[in-house]
C-alpha cells in the first residue's frame, strides 16, 4: 500500500522567549503523517506535543520549518483560508471537552458548520445526526452542564465531525474521563478512523489509545525520540 | 500574503448567523445583559426624563399655562450620568471577554475569525443598547408625567406633539444604540485578537 502523506511537517521549530530565557519547546522535528492513519503523540508533560498540535492545527505560527497540509504550506495561506482550514480541513478534540457552556448540544454541533456556510437548517439536521451516531440521539436539546464527561466529549467528537474534516486533532481526550467512558471514546475515534478513514492524530499517556494506533511517536524536549509502529 | 492557494476556500458569518447567535448568547446570559441594559436605561430615563419635562413645560405653556423650565445644571448631571454608564458597560463587557476566553478559543478553532468575534461582540451590545434605550425611555415617560402632572395636569402628554414625543423616542434609542457599541469597542477588540492557543488554556 502506498503512502499518500496528508501532513508533513520540515525542520519544524518553536521557541517561546520567557523571562529573557528561551524555551525550545520544539527543536527540529521531520515528520509525514499518512492519510488515514492512527497516530499516536506519546511524551512527558513539557515535551512539545501540545505546541506540535497548535502548528499543526493552524492555531500558532512556527519559529522555524514548515508544516503542509495536503501538500500546502500553511504559513501562505490568509487570514480567510487559515480560518477555512481549521473549519473544514481539521477537527479539533480536547482533554477539557470545551463545549460552549451556553448552547445546547445540537447547536454547539451545529456551530462549525455556520462557519463553514452551510444552511441553517441542514447545520442542525446534519448535527443531530452525527450526535444520534455517537449515542446521544436522547441528549440533543440538553446544555453541557447537563451531561456527564463522557457524554460531553462524545458532544465534541460530534462537533469535530461537523464539517467531515480530513484530521482530527485530539490532545488528551481520555485524559478528564474514567477507564470505562475513556474506552468508549477511544472506541468511537478509532472507529471514525477505520470506517470513514480520518487521519486521527492524538496526543496521549493513555496506553488503550496507544495500542489502538498504527504508529506512535515519542517526543521528548521537543525532538522526536523514536517512532514506534503499533 | 500569496493569493488563493488551490483547494483552500473561504468560511463565512453573515450578519444573520451573528444576529441569531448574538441574540442567543444574550437570552442565555441574562444576568450579565440585564446588568448592561438597566446601566445604559438608567442613563437614559434620566436624559428623557429631562427632555420629555421640558417638553411638557413648553406644552403646557401653549394652551397659557405658567412658564415653567428645567434648569441647565440638570443637562450636566444627564451627562454624567451617561459617561457612567458608558464605563459601566465597558467595564461589564471586559469581564464578559474574561468569562468567555475559551469559548472564544474555542469559536476560532471552529473556523470563526478575527473580525466574526469583534462583530459578535457588537451585535450583542447593539441588542442590549435597542432594549437598553427604550426601557429607559419608558421610563423616563413616566417620571416626567409624574413630576409634572400635578402641576400642569396629567393630560398633558397628549398636548405634545406626537412627532416630539417621537423624535425624542428614535433620539434615546440612538443615542443608547451608540453609547452601548462605543463603550464595547475595546473589549470587543481584545476578544477579537485573542490568541487561540493562550485562549484555551486559560483558567478562570
């Protein structure tokens, strides 16, 4: 089988200047991600997976390297296209869940597709769908705080789906769950890999998550340890 | 910056998308909207007040009633009360950026711009301003009947001209309209220019 690359990160570098002291919080790191694939972003706390997902995701610019997204360098697009990117191209998953306290799940799944230009009502029909595949078909019209961890996350997997990204971006996202619901999550990403081949990138300590993918890179100090298939 | 690069588009918010959203997020944080809108009314019905007695006065020396009149230094407290309400509102809204630093993250992760988050902003505060503005004059319809009325009896209202009493209706509303966006200019500002990444992992 072929490797189609999807991301492709050059001599990528990020440096945080820090009461006059620099902090390389990524030092140089070279890496192709394949589309399709189940990565899995393994390291100590400080070791740079999270500034790896801010470049990835658009969200921060590198002090140095690049980052091509489908064969695009990302540090040439706009204001408008960086947006658009992260909108339709990306979707983001995170340990905090953070889901807008004040919407309702169907409308907080329903919000990236506003962004990307989809009619109202199509956005809401198609969010209540994507939440009825991830079981929750009973908890449309509930908000956030009325939900339990698990069933919050599974509200933001929806929403990382709205718009049928490319890539989802996940950083922790067992990492505020229980062992069972953390299963349960793992189990739907994985799936949303397999069946609708979703470059799944997750940044974990989670040992299931990590057995679960097919290659794992170990970062440390901001470099690239050792990659490992799984 | 380069132009169009291939396979990239454009996301959109139009003026509705930020209206209905804006309206929401309003309806759903009452206390805080509720804080804004009685600051900018009081300021308000303090000015209509004035103005509508004024008015009344005027009227009521028409049909030969005794020349009554408000006195300038009272214009002069409407003014202070107005720039209080102003900083009240800037003050209020700057909190609310606080509050909301992740959502918005979270908004600029799910494709929203710069300028989407500095309009959504506005638009809230316009809504409150257009609630603001006529509660307040309401209000100030009242207290200037009431402190009136007993001298120049309480029918004088409908001896006003009905195109004064609405000029200075459509002249509260814009004048609330714009104090409640001017005094949001610059939280809406610092919202908008949020960085995603120091937005999200910020701890309230």
């Amino acid at each position: 089988m072929s490797f189609d690359t999807i991301i492709e990160l050059e001599d990528l570098a990020r440096y945080y200047e820090m009461g006059g002291v620099t902090i390389q919080a990524l030092d140089g790191v070279d890496l192709q991600i394949g589309r399709g694939e189940y990565l899995s972003i393994v390291g100590p706390s400080g070791s740079g997976k999270t500034t790896l997902f801010n470049m990835v995701g658009g969200l921060d610019r590198p002090s140095r390297g690049k980052v091509y997204i489908d064969g695009v360098d990302i540090s040439k697009l706009d204001a408008y296209e960086l947006a658009w990117l992260r909108c339709r191209k990306i979707g983001y998953i995170f340990q905090t869940f953070n889901l807008i306290q004040v919407l309702t799940a169907v409308e907080n799944v329903a919000l990236p597709t506003i962004f990307a230009g989809v009619p109202r009502d199509e956005g809401l029909e198609r969010a209540e769908k994507l939440l009825t595949s991830v079981g929750l078909g009973e908890r449309l019209h509930h908000r956030p705080s009325e939900l339990s961890a698990g069933q919050q996350q599974r509200v933001a997997i929806a929403r990382a789906m709205a718009n049928d990204p490319d890539i989802i971006l996940a950083d922790e996202p067992t990492g505020n769950l229980d062992l069972n619901t953390g299963m349960e999550i793992i189990d739907i990403l994985h799936g949303l890999n397999k069946t609708r081949g979703m470059t799944l990138i997750a940044a974990t300590h989670d040992l299931k998550m990590i057995k679960a993918s097919d290659r794992i890179v170990w970062l440390r100090d901001g470099k690239i340890e050792r990659i490992e298939r799984g | 910056m380069s132009g169009p690069v291939a396979g990239v588009g454009r996301v959109s918010f139009t003026l509705i998308d930020t209206i209905r959203l804006g309206y929401g997020y309003i309806k759903r944080r009452m206390d805080r909207a509720s804080i804004n809108m009685a600051s900018i009314a009081l300021g308000i019905s303090f000015l209509s007040t004035l103005l509508l007695t004024d008015a009344f006065y005027r009227a009521h020396a028409m049909v030969g009633g005794a020349r009554l009149s408000v006195e300038t230094y009272q214009y002069w407290l409407v003014f202070v009360a107005l720039a209080v309400s102003v900083v009240g509102i800037t003050n209020a809204m700057l909190i609310a950026v606080y509050e909301r630093y992740r959502e918005i993250g979270t908004m600029k992760c799910l494709g929203a711009m710069d300028r989407h988050i500095l309009m959504l902003f506005l638009i809230e505060s316009f809504i409150q301003g257009v609630v603001g503005g006529v509660a307040g004059y309401a209000v100030g319809l009242v207290a200037a009947l009431l402190s009136t009325g007993f001298t120049t009896g309480f029918d004088i209202v409908l001896k006003v001209p009905a195109v004064e009493l609405l000029g200075l209706f459509a002249g509260s509303a814009l004048l609330s309209m714009t104090l409640s966006v001017a005094a949001t200019l610059y939280p809406a500002y610092r919202a908008a220019k949020l960085n995603p990444v120091e937005a999200l992992s910020y701890e309230l």
